[in-house]
C-alpha cells in the first residue's frame, strides 16, 4: 500500500509509464519484509528527495552493500574551509577511454540502463523526467546519486538540461547537483550524459567574498578569497540562471577572436555545481588542464572534478590523505584553475 503523499509526488514528477515502473519500485520496498518500515512509510515524504533518500536507503543494502561512513571513509576540515576526504577504493581509471574499455572487456557503455540493470541487478532505479536515478557504485557520501540520461549521448549541458536540474532541485532542494565535463571530469564516465548528485553542503557554498560582476535578472559573481577560480551565477528565475549560465560557458567555449588563442590555452573544460537555497545557482570552475603536476609524478593521488573543485579533495590513496595540506588543497585547486585573467576577458563579452 502506497501512501497517498507518495503517489502523489511520483504522480507529479513522471510519464504515465515511467511513474507506474517507480510505483512498482515503492511497492517492492514496501513489500519486502527486510525493510519494511511502517511508521517510515506514513510518515511525511515532503518532497521528491526524501523518497529518492527512501528508496536509496533500502536499495542500497540489497544492491550496492557500501556504507559511506565510520573507519572506511576520514575526512578533515582544514583551517582554510576546504575538506579532504579519503574514500577508499576509488578507483582513479574510471574514465576509460574507448580503447580501454574494450581492453577490459567493457563493451557497453557503463551508463547505459540495461548496463546499469545487468551490473546490478537487485537495483531499483528510480525515474525522473528524461533520467534514471541510481545510487553510485563509489559513493563518496551517503545518497550520492547519479542521474543518467534515459538515450546514449555523449556528455554535455546546455541551459536546457540546467533548466532540468533545476526543476529537480526545485523538487528535492536538499540535494545538489553536479555536472563534469567530458575532457576533465574527475573519475565521471565521459560518453553517456549524466549529472550526479549529493546532500552534503559543499565548502564552495559557504560566504566567501565575491565580486559583483554583472547585476540582473541572473547575477554573475566571482568568488574572492578562493583557491580556485569559481564563477556564481544565481537568481530567482531559473530559466534567466541557466540562460545566463550557458551564456558564461559559451563565451569559454567559443571565445571571441581576439582572446580565442589565450581562452584555448586556459579553459579546456568546466565543472559545475548547481544548487538551490532560496536562489537558483550555479559555480562554475573553469579548468586548465585535469591533473596537478604533482599527481603526475604520482607524489600524490587526486583528480579532481566538480565536487574537489566545490572543495572536498578526495582521495583513494591513504598516504595522500595524510600528506595533504591545507596549504597543498589549495595549490592543487589553483594549479587545475584557469587564470583569472583569461577568466575576466572573457566575461567581459556578457557584462
Ligand atoms: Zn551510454
């Protein structure tokens, strides 16, 4: 029996089709005498993330049996407002290029639906608009989330899927989402469109000093005091932060002629952070290359993505969790950074 509340939020966010598969998943849990929780169940899902925490909870001690926290996973917060975070396993060769995959046997894409179904099949994923919601395999905090898109296309944003997020967001503000790009994207896959998603609140988010840059509908900032470059564009409206957002990455994307050689030398890729308190908004780090050198000569072991860039510096590896600094964190996030200047010529051509 599912309650009313329930259906109604898998009502309202879903096909005809899709919203009758996340039904049967809800009945599943229900059903399944492991976890049945009745008092769990009546009580109040307010929104679409706590169902989606509901249902993770509970799939992932059937399906994907990793817990996020106790003697497994250490962090420490440095004096700085940045975290490193040893999160054993993770396996840095994630991001197979097409030739390894097959060398490993890999055939398919990992992020294709019936990949993700075949490679686990206890799973119950999760639909929502034109994505499938499943708990990730290397989960770096409890209810890290991938959202994967429904068809196989490659990876890539435009305000439209930002408009999406958005919406989800809108639906469960208590997670936030993040996006890598297909050249530097940390550990993501880089062939299937997906964006992933956390409950934790990221140091990126906390006041650091800005710069007012532009003032409008959408605002564009340039977070001061930080040891990367990160970009803020917030507002109410989310269609004016996506457009805005977009507008911001074309400019680095498709520079204008007369900074272009610069802009290609500087900004190879982004990662980006979207996240909703009262205002819709986005960070965005411009990135100059994946890896510190000093990842390079395997003197420590980091690659980071979205969420390092947000400032959490993960790592697999014990001796470089113990051997970062405060002093280093910030390094690393500055090394991978684009300048600041190339950064500010070309935000000149939207403000
Ligand atoms: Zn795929």
């Amino acid at each position: 029996m599912i309650p009313h509340q329930v259906q109604q939020i898998i009502d309202n966010c879903c096909d005809p089709v899709r919203s009758n598969a996340n039904r049967r998943v809800i009945e599943e849990l229900c059903a399944d005498q492991r976890f049945r929780d009745r008092q769990e169940l009546s009580g109040a899902f307010n929104n679409l993330g706590d169902l989606i925490i509901y249902v993770q909870k509970h799939q992932t001690q059937i399906a994907i049996p990793q817990k996020t926290q106790g003697e497994d996973y250490q962090e420490r917060s440095l004096d700085n407002g940045l975290v490193v975070r040893y999160k054993p396993k993770r396996d840095f060769h994630m991001r197979f290029t097409e030739t390894e995959y097959q060398k490993r046997g890999f055939t398919e894409c990992t992020l294709d639906e019936q990949t993700v179904m075949k490679n686990f099949p206890e799973l119950r994923r999760f639909w929502w608009d034109n994505y499938f919601i499943w708990p990730n395999p290397s989960p770096i905090y409890d209810y890290h989330i991938t959202l994967a898109r429904d068809i196989h296309v490659v990876q890539s944003v435009s305000s439209v899927e930002m408009l999406h997020m958005f919406a989800f967001l809108n639906l469960a503000p208590q997670f936030r989402i993040f996006y890598n790009g297909p050249r530097l994207g940390g550990a993501s896959v880089a062939k299937h469109q997906h964006f992933q998603g956390l409950v934790n609140e990221l140091p990126i988010e906390r006041e650091w000093g800005r710069i007012e840059l532009y003032m409008g509908e959408a605002s564009i900032a340039m977070v001061q005091d930080y040891p990367a470059r990160a970009i803020e564009v917030k507002g109410k409206e989310p269609k004016a932060v996506a457009d805005m957002t977009s507008r911001v990455l074309e400019v680095f994307m498709f520079p204008p002629e007369e900074i272009a050689e610069d802009v290609r030398r500087e900004i190879v890729d982004v990662n980006i952070l979207f996240a909703r308190r009262g205002d819709y908004r986005t960070f965005i780090f411009p990135r100059t290359k994946e890896l510190p050198i000093m990842a390079g000569t395997g003197e420590y072991k980091v690659r980071p993505g979205a969420v390092e860039m947000s400032g959490v510096m993960l790592t697999g590896d014990k001796g470089t969790y113990q051997k970062l600094t405060q002093g280093m964190t910030a390094d690393i996030l500055d090394e991978v950074s684009s300048q600041r200047n190339t950064v500010l010529a070309c935000l000149k051509y939207i403000i």
